[in-house]
C-alpha cells in the first residue's frame, strides 16, 4: 500500500499508529501485515481508499510522516 519513507519500512509507521484491524465496509487494515489492505467481501475502491487515507492522516498526525503509495491513484 505505501512505500519505504527513506530506508524505514512503511509498516513500521503503520503499526506505530494503532489502527491494525481498522475497518471501513468491506476493507480491513491486515492485523498480520499492516501494510496491506484485506478485502473481507464486497469492499469498494472507496473503502481501500478510506482505509489508508484514514492510515496516511494519522501517520502524519502522531508521528509527522507523510506516506506516500505504492501504486497510482486514477480516478479517486
């Protein structure tokens, strides 16, 4: 979901932030690997994104990171 921010591994933010399991419709935050988003059944493009926009603002808030994807958004 989101790449390195320089040589630390996204995921060691992602855990920082507490929300492992978070979920938003059909999309849940992994609690096995942070870094990935689980489609539980019927997630829309719209729950991924709200899951790891939810992701990237608490990053930022609690420890001043800007994460930055790992893929390109078209259309959102």
């Amino acid at each position: 979901m989101f790449r390195k921010c320089g040589e630390t591994p996204a995921a060691i933010y992602i855990e920082k932030t507490g929300l492992k399991g978070l979920k938003i419709g059909g999309a849940r935050l992994s609690e096995k690997h942070c870094n990935f988003i689980v489609n539980e059944g019927g997630a829309s493009s719209n729950d991924f994104f709200e899951v790891a926009e939810t992701v990237r603002k608490k990053a930022l808030e609690t420890q001043g990171v800007t994460l930055e994807y790992e893929v390109e958004k078209i259309g959102w």
